[in-house]
C-alpha cells in the first residue's frame, strides 16, 4: 500500500506556486551584475605563481595535473574572452594585468551566457581550493578534477563559490606582437597582430559555415610583418558571425592566443568581429624563419629502411631527426593529391659523397598544399614519431599505424611539416628515359626530344571513358633513347585538353604507378611540356611508279589453318616484343576465319606485337599493289602499323622497317565494326624479298583496340 505524505504534497503545491509566480513572458532580465567591495579571506596569488605550482608537480610527481585543497588561496585576472557573439562557450579567460600580462589561465564554467556577469575588462578572482588547474587544449585550464587527464566545469551552482566579481573593471589593452615573437607564455592572453589578412586561397569563404566546418571553421591568418608568418585562425559553428565572408583587405587583428582543440598547434579567435580591422591594402606574406637546420639526410632515412628490412618507426625518445628538402610537386592543378614530392636538393650534382640526389614522398590529410608549399619552397620534416615505408613503390614519410603508414592527421601536419623561407629554382635532371634508374625516384627530371605516340593523338590526357583513376599515355624518344609513359589523374583540371601533337621537352616527377610495377613521369600541369618542334614519326614510304592493274600474286585470306601456331609453322613471325601475352590469334565469324588481336583486359601497360609474312619475292614482277580488308571494333585509338622490310632475318627488333601509306580504317567505340577495304598501296618500288609487318602498339586499359585482317593480296604484272 502506498502512502503519499500530507507534507510531501504541501511541498510540491508550493514549489508549483513558485514556479508560476516566475514566468513574466518571453522577455529577458540581463541580471543586475553590480558588486560592491570584495573582501577576499585568504592569499591572493599570481597566475604566474599558479603556473609555477603547476610545472613543478609536473616535474616532481611526473603528474599531469595538480588539485589545491586547504591551502586558502586565490588568483585574480581580467576577463579578455567574452561568449555575446558564441565564439567562446562556458569558459572564460583571464590575464594576471589588463596591460603586459605575463600570464593568462582558462576556466570552465557549466554556464551560458557568462558575458552578463563577466564583461571584458571584469576583475575576478579564483578560489583555488577544490579546483585542479592542468592542461586543456594545450593550455592552462582551471576547473572541477575529472577522469584522468580531463578537467570539468565548474557546476552552475557552486559557480558563485569559487568565482568572485571584483567591483573593477579596467580597460584592456592587446599585446602588440608579431607572429615570430609569441611563444607558450602568450597563451590565454589578449595579442594584436599589427599587420595581417586572410591566405588568398580562402577569401571568399565564411568565417565557419563550410561545408567541412564540423566544428570550428579552420581559416589561416599570414603576416604582413617583416619576419612574416601565418596562424591558425578558428571560429565555432555556433558564433553569431559564422557566415560572414572573410575580409578581403589586411589590417590589424585582436584575438585570444590560444592552441586548437588538439592542444598541437597556436591559433587565434576573436570575441567578434570588432576585433578584426582590415580596411587597408593587402601584402606579399612570407613565412617565417622556423630556425631549423638538418640533423640527417635523405640517405640515412633511405639507409635505415633498407637496414631494418621494411618498415621503420622514428621514436620521439631519438635524438632529434630533421631532413631539409626542396617541393619538386604540386597539388594546385590536381596531378597531385594529399603529398608532397620533395628533394634534398634543388640542383642536379650530388650534395656530398655520402648525399647522394634523391627525392622522398610525404603522404599528408591536407589539399592546397601549394598555398604553403609552392614548387621551390624549402621544407624541413621532423621524423621523430614518423615512419617511413614503400608506398605506392617509392620510400614514403607517413604517420606510424601498428606496422604501416597513412597520411599525417591534420593536428599534427605542421608539428612535423615545416616551410622554410626559401624558395629556390629548381634544376631538373636532363637526361633520357634510358638514363634514369631507381635512384632517381621522386626527382625532378627533363626528357627531351619527345613527343607522344601518334597512335594516341586526339586523345585527352585523362578524358576517355576507359580513364578510371589515371590517363595513360605512351611518351616516345625521337632519338631512340627510351620510351616512358605518362600518368594523369582523372581529377587534374586539364585532364581533358588533348595532348600536344608536336615534340619537343617534358619536365615532371620520376615516379612510380599506384602499385609500384613502372617507372613513369607525371607533370604538375601542362606548362611543364615545351613541345613547339616537328614530329619525327617514320617517314612513310610510297612509290612514285605505276602500278595497279595486274594479277594476284601473293595472297592470304587464312583460311589454310585455323590457329595462328600452324601459320608460325608455315614461316609467319607472331612476336610480342615486351614479352606479354598479347599475340596475334586467328579469328573466325560467320564461317571466315582472319587475323585478329586485342590488348583489352590484358594487363600489359605496354604492348608491341608483330605479325610478319614470309618473305614475298619482288623481282618477278613489276607495277605491285597492295591491298586488304580491315575490321575496326571497340576502338579507343589507332594503334595499328603496316610496315615492310627487305632485310629482316627473323629478330623484328635488328631489321630496317619503314611504314606503309595504309589508311587504317576507324570503328566504334562501344562494339563491332565493319571490314574496310582500303586503297591500294603503291609498292611498285620495292625489290627483293620483302616481308610484310603488322605491328599492333598499345596500352590497357587506354588503347585496346580491336582488328581484324583479312583478304591480304599483292598484285603485279
């Protein structure tokens, strides 16, 4: 049986009666926050003092926090953080003067609004006793002692217990400071950068309402001053001005220096937009001298991968390891994503005889890399709590993960990324794709007298449907001096302009392919080519004789066999020149058999397969013609040949070829062609024993394309 008690229920009549007696409507009472005289029962100590007390528990105790308790002890300091606008939520900070503060301590309050009570310039003090002062996004926190390292807010009730408003309220004024010269004792105090504006790349954005403005809204500030720089500029989701765009001018700036949520790098916030004035013109920024110089070398990170058989950690509890190298990469037309490429050197000669020329990756979660790190810029990287490990073929700087790396996070990128303030010409390597060898993976180098096949001109760099991650095209070397191909990434900006068509130089990065299996040249965009000469494709050869007119003398409709090993028995060559799999087959459809080949689904990046006749005398017969059918499907680019030779002794790669004026016949791009017959070629010249050649040159997945030949006749009289 319950039994509900007479008093109970007075109770909770009244409380209703209270309750109601307090509604007046919608309107709001901004509370009366006059304080008369503070009387403070006990010592009143400095925020310096608090600090202090604090780094020696550290240091003593190797503890990362430290609770007071009966020891009857104050700060006091002056609010400079102020939450009217919602830039700053149930905290505020206070600096130990309202002028030169040394320095400044945050302290979490359960409650929202506190402008109300603790206006800008507002004296307060903090009892101590009860509260643990540690560190909270990397700087000075004062509140309740929570689970482990985290420190709580102050509950709403027992707020009055340990904050005191003092009567005083004094005027502010910001520290004039330069980026170079704020350091940690900055931290939670009020600073003006005299001279600064937004990074260019983001004018045009709101303050924080992005779309991966999660929380805050990242922004970079640069300095116009002399020593140069840039900060971290962060706005909450929740502030008033959030859509606001950014200023577009440079000026004077007054924020709250403090660190992001990660407690891993220095950022600035305003109060609101008052604090910004930037009515003046904009500047050339430079970055600031980090004051960094090499303690080791591309060499020794390459020497210790290889020594410890793979994968390498580099411990913070090393000695400290900082490499020096020069960005040869670009992520600013697309080619490039999320890495950087860089060089222990901007020139083309070896730094010492134990420093070889050598370039390195760094994998890292940021895009626009070239805002801060354009080409030429000097980069310091600091390996302690990095690794290095082959990725995507190449030796790669990355964030250690159990036994692999991935990218650096965007907390620690500028932790361990560090501009330097040079930007130097870089000089690359001239030689030919012969030339290069592993050792100058992730180089800069320059190929010339190159032009790209002509089997794939009309072609976009990257535009086709069978591009998926990456345009491939084939690069030939006018002077035989290697052939290389070229990789394009479906997201670069001119992944659809043609490629160029004349020859000439190409500057880019010596890399790898996604999975480590070629050697190949990617290009920052498409001012890295210089192709203004003359093509050197084979000069086609042609007869000026008559011809025509006469009687079959050689032939061949392969109908005699039906696979391609019993015409290799007959005398014919099938041969793929690079060692693949693509050879020439025989056909058959509707009862007619006929050559065919296809590179699709091959897997060959590279593919050169040679069908040769045996030999065809010439000399008994005058006024030769040369004719046959061609079927042309699924085509993605003519990379078909007929060539000829008089002195081939069965090793296609030592003959003398020269090409045949045959108009190879187009198909569609998604199914079956037609046979063509094409016009009669003049061969009326040629004496000997000629051997004919159809040579198939292509790529998969980019040129693929499928032939048929068939009905090959040479006639004479």
């Amino acid at each position: 049986m319950k039994i509900f008690k007479i008093k109970n229920l007075f109770a909770l009549l009244l409380t209703a009666m209270v309750a109601v007696s307090c509604v007046k409507s919608d309107d709001f009472d901004i509370p009366n926050t006059e304080t008369g005289e503070v009387n403070i029962d006990g010592t009143i100590i400095d925020i310096d003092d608090l600090y202090d007390l604090w780094a020696q528990e550290v240091a003593t105790n190797q503890a990362n926090t430290l609770f007071f308790e009966e020891t009857n002890q104050y700060i006091s300091g002056f609010v400079i953080s102020s939450d009217e606008a919602g830039n700053f939520f149930e905290e505020i900070i206070i600096q130990n003067n309202a002028e030169n503060p040394t320095r400044g301590v945050k302290v979490l309050i359960d409650v929202n609004p506190l402008y109300t009570r603790y206006e800008v310039g507002r004296k307060v003090f903090v009892k101590l006793d009860g509260l643990t002062v540690g560190l909270n996004s990397g700087v000075l926190t004062l509140g309740f002692g929570g689970n482990g390292e985290d420190i709580e807010k102050i509950s709403g009730p027992l707020e009055e217990e340990y904050i005191v408003r003092s009567n005083e309220t004094a005027t502010i004024v910001p520290t004039v400071k330069t980026l170079s010269q704020l350091s940690n004792r900055d931290l939670n105090t009020l600073i003006q950068l005299p001279n600064a504006q937004f990074t260019e790349s983001e004018l045009g954005l709101g303050f924080a309402n992005q779309v991966g403005d999660q929380f805050d809204g990242d922004r970079t500030i640069e300095s116009c001053s002399d020593d140069g720089g840039s900060i971290l500029f962060q706005t909450s989701t929740f502030a008033d001005f959030k859509g606001v765009s950014l200023p577009q001018g440079a000026g004077s700036l007054t924020a709250v220096f403090q660190k992001d949520f990660f407690g891993e790098v220095y950022s600035l916030a305003v109060r609101d937009l008052s604090d910004l004035d930037f009515s003046g013109n904009r500047c050339e920024p430079s970055l600031l001298n980090p004051g960094l110089e090499a303690t080791t070398t591309f060499d020794a990170v390459y020497s210790r991968y290889n020594q410890e058989g793979g994968y390498v950690e580099f411990s913070e509890d090393e000695d400290e390891l900082v490499i020096e190298g020069y960005v040869i990469s670009s992520d600013e037309k697309g080619n490039f994503f999320e890495e950087i490429i860089i060089q222990n050197t901007p020139l083309t000669t070896e730094i010492g005889p134990n420093n070889p020329r050598l370039g390195l990756r760094v994998i890292l979660n940021r895009g626009d890399i070239y805002q801060d790190l354009p080409v030429g810029r000097k980069v310091y990287i600091k390996l302690n709590g990095l690794a290095a490990d082959i990725d995507s073929g190449s030796l790669t700087i990355g964030y250690p993960n159990v036994s692999e790396i991935v990218q650096l996070p965007e907390g620690v990128i500028d932790l361990h990324v560090v501009p330097g303030e040079e930007i130097a010409e870089l000089i690359p390597l001239m030689a030919s794709a012969n030339e290069l060898s592993e050792g100058d993976i992730n180089t800069l180098v320059q190929l010339s007298n190159m032009q790209f096949v002509q089997s794939q001109l009309g072609l976009t760099f990257a535009g086709e449907p069978a591009d998926e991650f990456d345009g491939e095209r084939n690069l030939e070397s006018c002077d035989e001096t290697g052939d290389i191909r070229l990789f394009t990434s479906t997201f670069a900006l001119f992944k659809s302009q043609l490629l160029p068509e004349a020859s000439g130089t190409v500057t880019a990065v010596y890399t790898k392919d996604f999975f480590g299996e070629e050697n190949i040249l990617v290009v920052r965009d498409t001012e890295d080519f210089s192709f203004s000469g003359p093509r050197c494709d084979p000069i086609v050869f042609g007869c000026d004789g008559p011809s025509g007119g006469g009687s079959i003398f050689w032939s061949e409709d392969f109908e005699q066999f039906n696979a391609i090993e019993d015409y290799v028995t007959a005398g014919w060559t099938n041969v793929n020149v690079n060692g693949g799999s693509t050879l020439w087959v025989i056909g058959n459809f509707d009862g007619t058999n006929y050559a065919q080949i296809s590179g699709f689904n091959s897997g060959e990046a590279d593919i050169e397969t040679w069908l040769v006749t045996p030999g065809i005398d010439m000399d008994n017969t005058t006024e030769e013609e040369l004719t046959m059918d061609i079927q042309t499907s699924y085509d993605n680019g003519e990379i078909l040949g007929v060539v000829f030779s008089t002195n081939f002794t069965g090793d296609v790669t030592t003959a003398d070829w020269q090409a045949l004026d045959v108009d190879i016949p187009t198909g569609p791009a998604g199914g079956f062609g037609t046979f063509v017959t094409v016009d009669p070629v003049n061969i009326s010249c040629i004496e000997g024993t000629m051997y004919l050649a159809f040579v198939y040159r292509g790529s998969d997945p980019s040129a693929t394309t499928r032939y048929h030949i068939d009905n090959i006749e040479i006639t004479g009289n």
